[in-house]
C-alpha cells in the first residue's frame, strides 16, 4: 500500500474514528485501525466490537491494499509532523513508513485479515433523517441516561419508529426525557429499539448541522451513515442494548393542576448559583411558587444557605417544592427555547417540563426537610 494524503484528511479521518479505541483491550488488533486504500480514497475503520465506525477521506494512492496500524500512535505522529503533505507506505510485513518533509517514522502493524469483519445489513429495515433533527433530539435526551449498571437497558436511549413518529427516551428512574419528531417511515420500517450510551455519544460528537443520517436496523444491530453535502460520510454500526425498556408512559402524571411560566435563561442562572450552597449531604433546591413570585433556596448546614427571587405571573395557590438541582439545570442547558413551562400537582408528586414543542421531561421531587 501506498499513497500520499493532505495533514488535514488523514486528522480528519482518524479523528472521526479514534474515540472507540479501548486503551485497556486485550486483543492487540482492536488498539489498531484498519486503513483500506483504492481509488481516490483511504477508509479508517475502528471497532471495540460493540462500536465500530468507519470513515473515507480523499487520498492520492499509488498502490492499493489494506494493514492495521495502532491508532493513537498513528494520530499521535501525523498531529505533530510540520508538513501538510504526508507520505505513507506499507510492505508486505504490515511495516508503516510515514515520510512528511525532514520527518521519517516507522510503526509496525498486523495483518488487515485479522481486523474483525464488518456485520452486513438488509436495507429493508431504514429510515433517512436530518443530521439537525436527530442531534437536537438526542441533546434534548441523552443527559438523562442511566450511569448504573445494574439496570443495563436504561444505559442508552429507547428509540421508537412508528405512526409516522420518531419518538426518544432515556430514564435513569429519577427523570425522564421524552422528544419525538414527525418523520417518513415506510410499514416495514416500524421498530423499537434501545441504543447504548457510548454510541449516543459517538453520534453526538459527529453530527453536524447540516448533511442527512440514514438508520438502518436489524434486531441486535443498527447502523447509522452521516452523510454532508460535499458527500463525505461517517459510518457507526453499533450492537443494541437486549431487554425490554420499562413502560414510560406510565410514569408521566395524567393530570396537573399548576402551570407556570418560566424565562429559561435566568431560571437556569438562578439555579446553578443557588447550586453552588448545595452539599452531598444537603443536594436539594427549594422551589417556592407564590403570587407573581418565584423563590429559589438552597441550605446546606456545613455550606451556608442562597436565596433567588424572580418575578413571574403566577395567579395560582402557593406550592413549595425541592429537587436535585442538577436535575433541573440540564434539561434547561439542553434547551434553546426562551420560555419554559413548569407544570406541578404539589410538593410530593413528579415536577413536568414542558415548552412549545414536542419536549417533555418528568424529575422526582426530593422531600422538603
């Protein structure tokens, strides 16, 4: 194999697929990515076998062929050569020779036959998206994925494809977040399925604003194309989280009896300074709703206390309520929306966020000392 790339390309390529790479694997190969060259092109692929994503960038090759090489080495060589053009070379003993000006490196590699094989996918089961529309949703989401775990199926977003609806959830039994977004799918492409967190964070890190996203799905698999205009494309081929996701719906009160209108901006300004007097032991914040009046405290015995007062139009009965401040501050970092709507039945029931789309978001209140 060999070719000539731009500097630009080659960080371009690895850095799209890098992130995968386990530092701690025990299989030498999945430290290594696999560089296949024909064509004007030079494809990275990176796996820990749970994830695996795949990326083409414009090279100029000589001679076609594929070698795996150590990835943070390589990325690690081509971010600090001094050139913009780079020369890369491997024989047949998977030996990789990097050439860029005055600067000559060489990594040894294995064999591109030992790198695992990528699944197949039947095209029956696929749905095309914007890049903006899925970005926006899992942000409005992805923060409320579980941490523990004990309760593996909450460990990623549920993702629901029917009724002309994409719907996502994520739960960690403490708050949920729940978007869903009018979109074309065909019968045969209906499904449900549960995609891991580690995934989510892939896809969030590579979306862009621009460009679609085809999904493809079987039943333990999916993969998601990112596409842009200039036709540059990322690959991410992730296995599902098995098990079935708890019943949702169920969670979000049928009826509530308060509606409250809130400036976003200086409801979350409000809150992360009232956060600062918060302890481990003493993590709750006090929310007081009176008459045009909303008041934010927070008390924690070894820290000192913080009071916020803002003025809002509430006409309604007076409602004292506490949450976990954190829980309230990244639904309203996650938003863009000026206004947001808090909706309350009293101090023991789940607060509900809401603002003027389909967003919703469920947090269980903590109990008033």
């Amino acid at each position: 194999m060999n070719l000539t790339i731009s500097k630009e390309q080659i960080i371009n390529g690895l850095q799209a697929v890098q992130n995968v790479v386990s530092t701690r694997t025990t299989l030498p190969i999945l430290s290594n990515v696999l560089m296949r060259a024909e064509g004007d092109r030079l494809e990275f692929t990176a796996t820990d076998l749970d994830v695996t994503i795949s990326c083409a960038v414009e090279a100029k090759v000589k001679t076609p062929g594929a070698s795996t090489v150590p990835v943070k080495k390589l990325f690690g060589i081509v971010r600090e050569l001094a050139g913009l053009e780079i020369d890369i070379d491997v024989d047949e003993k998977h030996s990789c020779s990097i050439r860029c000006g005055s600067s000559f490196y060489k990594i040894n590699g294995l064999n591109a036959d030992e790198f695992p094989p990528m699944p197949e996918f039947k095209e029956e089961k696929k749905v095309t998206l914007p890049q903006e529309t899925v970005r926006g949703m899992i942000k409005k989401t992805s923060f409320a994925i579980s941490s523990d775990e004990s309760r593996y199926v909450l460990n990623g977003i549920f993702l629901s494809l029917k009724d002309h609806k994409m719907t996502m959830v994520a739960t960690d039994g403490r708050r949920l977040a729940l978007v869903d977004e009018e979109v074309d799918i065909s019968e045969s492409s209906h499904g449900d399925f549960i995609v891991p967190g580690k995934t989510v964070n892939e896809l969030n890190r590579l979306m862009q604003d621009k460009g679609q996203v085809d999904l493809r799905f079987t039943e333990n698999q999916a993969a998601f194309t990112l596409r842009d205009e200039k036709g540059f494309s990322i690959l991410i081929i992730t296995k599902l989280i098995e098990g079935n996701y708890p019943n949702y719906r169920q969670v979000i009160p049928a009826e509530m009896k308060e509606r409250v209108s809130l400036p976003r901006e200086e409801f979350l300004h409000a809150l992360r300074r009232a956060e600062i007097m918060t302890s481990d032991k003493a993590n709750s914040v006090k929310l007081n709703f009176n008459k045009n009046k909303l008041e934010i405290t927070a008390n924690s015995p070894d820290v000192g206390e913080a009071k916020e007062t803002m003025a809002i139009n509430y006409k309604g009965p007076e409602i004292s309520i506490a949450f976990n401040p954190k829980y309230v501050i990244d639904p309203l970092n996650a938003l863009t929306n000026d206004e947001v709507f808090m909706e309350l039945i009293d101090e023991l029931s789940p607060g509900v966020l809401k603002i003027n789309g389909p967003f919703l978001y469920v947090v269980m209140p903590m109990r008033l000392s």
